[in-house]
C-alpha cells in the first residue's frame, strides 16, 4: 500500500487518472472507488488499477492537496451516476410493475419499478430504488419529501 504522500496523482494524453510514486515513476492507470459512496462519500477512497487491486487508499479527501482532490471529485461525478428523488409526482398503479414519474436532482424522469424487492433500506430514513435497467435512485430522507411522495412511497414499504 503507498501512503498519501509518496505518489502523484495527474491525467495522461487519454484522460485517465494516472499514478506515478517516488519509486517507480512509470504512470499506472487507477481509478477511484468510494468506500461508502451513500453514507460517507468523502472518506475512504480507494486508488485501483484495471484488474481491480487496491494501489492506494485515501482516508479523507479533505487530506489532500486541491489539485489532486478536484482530479479525484471529477473523476468520481463522471463514473457515479445515483440521481436523488425530490418528489414522486405519481405512479401508473399500486402493484408492481409499476411506471413512477419522479423529479430529481438530475431533472425529471419515468422509470419502472419490478417489484417491491427492488426497494431497498439503507438506514431509517434513506432508500435505494433500483428501476427495471439497474439504474439507482436514491431518497436520502423520506421525512424530507412532501406529503404526496411520503403516501405514494408508503404504498411500497
């Protein structure tokens, strides 16, 4: 494992986050994995190469320098793709399949909903719905949303 301080993080001619150490300064191309991208996306980041093998871990990003952190932020932003539901404005019906018409944080989108299954809790108040395609969507608070989500929601937990 290589500590935060023995390496440099840049991009190479193709775009790819590249790593080079103090003590091989050949580039290897990596790629940022979040530990715990829903519950704490700024601590815990792993640097993996192409076959998946751990080449550096990051405690904090707050720990690093502004170069390589906004490398990392933007790397990270154009792989994840979990848009945030803000409002259900309605459902095609209440049993499953079911079509859901959501805002979210990303714009407005209809997706299809399998089965209650595909609903998942990931604490008390947060959820993760995944639509027909394996698409995510997540509903950080459920208390958050407006009434008319919080009843359509309830029909499915």
């Amino acid at each position: 494992m290589i500590h935060m301080l023995d390496y440099h993080l840049s991009c190479n001619s193709y775009g790819r986050m590249v790593l080079t150490t103090a003590s091989n300064p050949i580039e290897k191309e990596v790629v940022p994995v979040r530990a715990f991208p829903i519950s704490n996306p700024l601590q815990g980041i792993a640097l993996v190469d192409r076959q998946g093998y751990e080449l550096a871990w990051i405690d904090s990003l707050a720990e690093l320098p502004q170069d390589s952190r906004e490398l990392i932020e933007n790397e990270l932003a154009s792989r994840e793709f979990i848009p945030e539901i803000k409002r259900i404005v309605k459902l095609s019906s209440f049993i499953t399949p079911t079509t859901w018409s959501v805002e979210t944080d990303r714009g407005n989108t209809d997706f299809v909903l399998k089965g209650e299954e595909d609903i998942r809790r990931l604490s008390a108040s947060s959820l993760m719905i995944a639509d027909q395609y394996g698409i995510h969507f997540l509903i950080k608070d459920r208390a958050k949303l407006d009434y008319h989500s919080r009843k359509l929601l309830d029909y499915f937990l």
